[in-house]
C-alpha cells in the first residue's frame, strides 16, 4: 500500500526517528527500491516546507524534522550497504553552493551513487567556491554534483559550473536540487552541464552510465 505522507510527516515532525523509520521499512517495495524510498522522504519533507511557509510550524520544528529525516536515511543507508553494486572505480563529489543550507536532496543523491558502485564525498551545506575547487583538484572526481534551491543563489552557480569545468581535469557537472525542477537552470550553465531536476532523472542518469561501461568492458 501507499506510504501515508501525512503519518510520515508527523513522525519527522515530533522528531520520532524509530516510528519514520519503521514506516519506511516496513514497506517492502521501498526497502527494495532507494528512489522510491527518497522519493517519499522527499515529499514528506516537501510536506514540512510547505507548513513552514504557512506558518503552521516554526524554523525550530523544520530542523527537527530535517536531522530527523537526516537519521532514516543514514540507517536506510546502512541496512542497503550489502546491496550496493561492486566498485566501478569512479569517483563522485557533491556539494551545496555557498548559503545553500538544504543538504538532504544531495545526501540521497550521494547515497544512489553508492548504490551503483561509485566513490562519492558529501561535502553538504554551504560550501564556498574556492574550497568546492581545491577539493575537486586534489581528488579529481568524474562527476560533481551542485545542488540549488533557491533563485537568489542561481547566479553564483554560473561561477561553479565555470570554475570547475575550466580544471585540466574537468569533471561532468551535474545540478539539480529543488530550484532545477521549477526553473530552467540553463542560462546559468554550461552546454555540457546535466541538469537532473529529480531522483528519477538521476536514477536514468546512473542506468545509463552504467550500460556504457558494459559496452566498454
């Protein structure tokens, strides 16, 4: 049956870790399936937001369901880890641009990632463009992925996407996060950027990478 958002909303809200995690566990297709399983973390999350901005909840209530969120899917993460795909030797970087607080999109990304074998590093919230750049030197990931959320944020994505794609070893850029599924990012972009304006074009994304390298092995 259908995850009841509301119940799940509820439970992040009164920061009940153990009850969200049970409803999500208890559910076999998305104990099976990650995407589905951030897909419904998504919305009950999408849910908070919105009763934030009605003020029916307070900024201290959103954080509470945040870490809490944070918690179901660190353990979600831990129960798949047997499931994980062996190491395709690739390496993945993510990060939010700087004063873009909401980290958790990212953090299912990172862990999809996982799932199909690659080597990834979170570096979450808020992280500075020159510090975004020294790492990506000093580990040259295939891939990094941006997240944005809000539109006052846009115009320093054009800076990360030209930094990091003018490296020696430029990495594939890939942006995504709330902003990219409610505004054409392109502008903002190269023309090799991918923009990914959900966990359902990632999935795709990783599918597809992943029959190129059997085409290629």
């Amino acid at each position: 049956m259908p995850v009841d958002i509301k119940q799940l909303t509820d439970f992040l809200l009164e920061g009940n870790e153990d009850q969200a995690w049970e409803l999500v566990e208890s559910e076999a297709e998305l104990f099976d399936s990650s995407h589905l399983a951030f897909e419904v973390l998504t919305s009950a999350m999408q849910f908070v937001g919105k009763l934030w901005e009605e003020n029916e909840i307070t900024v201290a209530d959103e954080h509470l369901a945040t870490t809490t969120c944070d918690f179901v899917l660190s353990r979600y993460a831990y129960a798949k880890k047997k499931s994980k795909q062996p190491s395709n030797g690739k390496r993945a970087l993510f990060l939010c641009i700087d004063q873009e607080q909401h980290y958790l999109g990212l953090k299912m990304i990172s862990l999809l990632f996982e799932e199909y074998g690659w080597e990834t590093r979170l570096l979450g919230a808020n992280l500075p463009l020159e510090y975004a750049v020294d790492t990506a030197k000093k580990w040259q990931p295939s891939v990094v992925g941006i997240s944005v959320a809000l539109l006052y944020h846009a115009d320093q994505l054009s800076n990360y996407v030209s930094e990091l794609g003018d490296l020696s070893t430029p990495p594939e850029i890939l942006v995504g996060g709330r902003l990219a599924s409610n505004y054409d990012l392109s502008k903002y972009c190269s023309e090799k950027t991918v923009l990914v304006p959900g966990l359902k074009e990632i999935k795709l994304w990783l599918e597809e990478k992943k029959g190129d390298d059997s085409n290629h092995g």
